[in-house]
C-alpha cells in the first residue's frame, strides 16, 4: 500500500492499492489530483515495514524508495 499524506490536512490523504506491472514497476490511480508537497509512505499490508520519502508538485515520472540504511 502507498499511502500519500498531505503534511496538514488529513483530509486530503489517499491510500493506493498498487499492482504490479510485467516489467516489475508497481502503479496505482490516485483518486483526487494533487498539488504542493506530499509524504509518502509505502508499506507491506501486514504493516510489518514501511519505507518513507517526500515529494513536490510536478511529481517525477518515477519515484524510488530505499530502504533507511
């Protein structure tokens, strides 16, 4: 699950389901559009990890999370 947190407002959070795609790449459909920064959380469904990373409007093709080392 990706979830996509607003810094102040909770009412504008939004959980993603992703899918796998053939070539390995995960994708999912946001349900509102999204402007300024944003907190993303991407975690198992057992919620037993969690990776984390920040981005901004206009959001890049691609976003990659690594582990905390």
């Amino acid at each position: 699950m990706l979830q996509v947190i607003h810094p102040t407002m909770e009412n504008w959070d939004q959980d993603l389901i992703l899918a796998k795609r053939p070539d390995g790449n995960y994708y999912g459909t946001l349900s509102k559009g999204i402007e300024g920064r944003r907190y993303l959380h991407l975690m198992d469904q057992a919620n037993s990890w969690r990776m984390m990373t920040e981005v901004s409007t206009p959001w890049p093709a691609n976003i990659v999370f690594a582990p905390n080392q």
